[in-house]
C-alpha cells in the first residue's frame, strides 16, 4: 500500500469512530444518548489507535497534519513529502465525515439542535474567547506532538545521536491512543481538543456541503483556530524538541 492511500485510509477511520462516538453521544434517539464527555475521550481514543494500527505499518501513521508537519520541523521527515500526506489526512477526513454521515442520517434528522449536529463533523469552544481558545489548541497540540516526538525519535548511546526512527508506525498504536485520550480528559473541556487540522476542516467542510436537515451554519468565523493553533503548536514543539535533543 503506498503512503497515501495508507494516511486516507487511516484518517478515514480516525474520523468514522471519532465523529461517529460524538454522533452516538449527542444525536437524538441514539443507543449512547447523553453518555457523555467520557466515552467521547476513550472513543476518540480507540478511533486514533484504529488508524495508526491500519495506517502505521505503510505511511507512519501522521493522520494529522500537525504531526506531518511537526516531524518534518524536527528533521524526521522529508519536506517533500508534507503537501502529499496533507492531502492525503483531508481527503480521508472528509470521507470518514461523510461516513458518519451515512451511519447517522435518521438521526441528524430527529436533532434539532443545529448545534450539536455541527458538533459531530467539527470542534467549538466552550466558551468563546479568540485568544484563549487559540492558546488552548496550541497546548494541546503541543502536548501531542512534543509527546510524540519522543516517543517515536531519536534513541542514544554514550556516544550521542545514535539512531532515528521516522513516523508513529515505530510505535504500535497504544501509546498514541493513550496519549490522545490523556489530552481529551486534561485539556479538551476548552475547546473540544481539535488538535489536528484535517480534522476539524475535513469534516466541516462536509457539514458544509452535505444535505442535513436544518443544519444551520458551519462556524467559519471560528474554523481557522483549530487549523492555525495546531500548526503554531507543533512548530513550538518540534523546535523545543530539537533544542532538547
């Protein structure tokens, strides 16, 4: 399997188990209705560990463009890779969105709440307040992507640097599961811990443009945040990770 189709089919499922666990919680008349912000966390956290042990073995298992671009900050992947594995998270975002989608149709429709149906393909904060919530994504993706840096980089000897390993698919996918959950449960309350690009803008887009019944609007005046707060985050942890190293 090349790396592409390997981070469209990881992401996919990423987004098919993590939106569908918000779907499950939030929709009306569903089987898991109000059960809450913990079975979002732990299947959110199961929906990562499903894409990184699917996409691991072929592409490293990014799912996230901030990890995709935190590893190639670090000097752990080629930045001529970067465009193709974001394109690569988008498309598999959008499709495990639409996914959601399919599985949940009749529930969309007895939802009135055009809120919690954005909240199924999107993040929204809490409270709204610009500069906190950009500075919680920041965190978060901080957290992840500093976290995953040394779980999947370099190991030493007494001689220095002695080996780097490249992508999360060294890894097995627990750890990152882990890892995912532990900032869903500290840090997520604030603004839903999109911390990943493709996966807050794949799956809004299809909110966008798929037909919901009385959807209402997509929260564009909000989407950059979790786009652009997770690129910042990354970037600061990839350079402390370096100066660490």
């Amino acid at each position: 399997m090349s790396p592409f189709i390997a981070e469209i089919l990881g992401t996919f499922f990423l987004i098919l188990f993590g939106g569908g666990v918000v779907a499950n919680v939030v929709l009306t008349g569903t089987k898991g209705n109000n059960s809450g912000w913990i079975v979002i966390t732990f299947g959110w956290g199961f929906a990562v560990f499903t894409g990184v042990a699917v996409a691991g073995p072929f592409s490293g298992a990014h799912l996230n463009p901030a990890v995709t671009i935190g590893l190639a900050v670090a000097g752990l992947f080629p930045w001529a890779d970067v465009g193709t594995y974001i394109v690569a998270e988008m498309i598999g975002a959008m499709l495990g969105a639409l996914g959601v989608f399919a599985c949940y149709k009749t529930h969309f429709d007895a939802t009135e709440d055009k809120g919690l149906k954005l909240a199924v393909f999107s993040t929204g904060p809490a409270i709204r307040n610009t500069a906190n919530n950009f500075i919680n994504e920041v965190i978060g993706t901080f957290a992840l992507v500093f976290v995953i840096l040394y779980l999947s980089g370099p190991t030493f000897s007494a001689n220095g640097l002695e080996n780097v390993q490249i992508g999360l698919g060294t890894l097995g996918a627990w750890p990152v599961a882990v890892l995912v959950t532990a900032i869903g449960l500290s840090l997520g309350g604030t603004t839903g811990y999109a911390i990943n690009p493709a996966r807050d803008l794949g799956p809004r887009i299809m909110h966008a443009i798929l037909p919901i019944k009385d959807k209402g609007d997509s929260d564009w005046g909000y989407s950059w945040i979790p786009v652009v707060a997770p690129i910042v985050g990354c970037i600061i942890a990839a350079l402390l990770w370096k100066a660490l190293v």
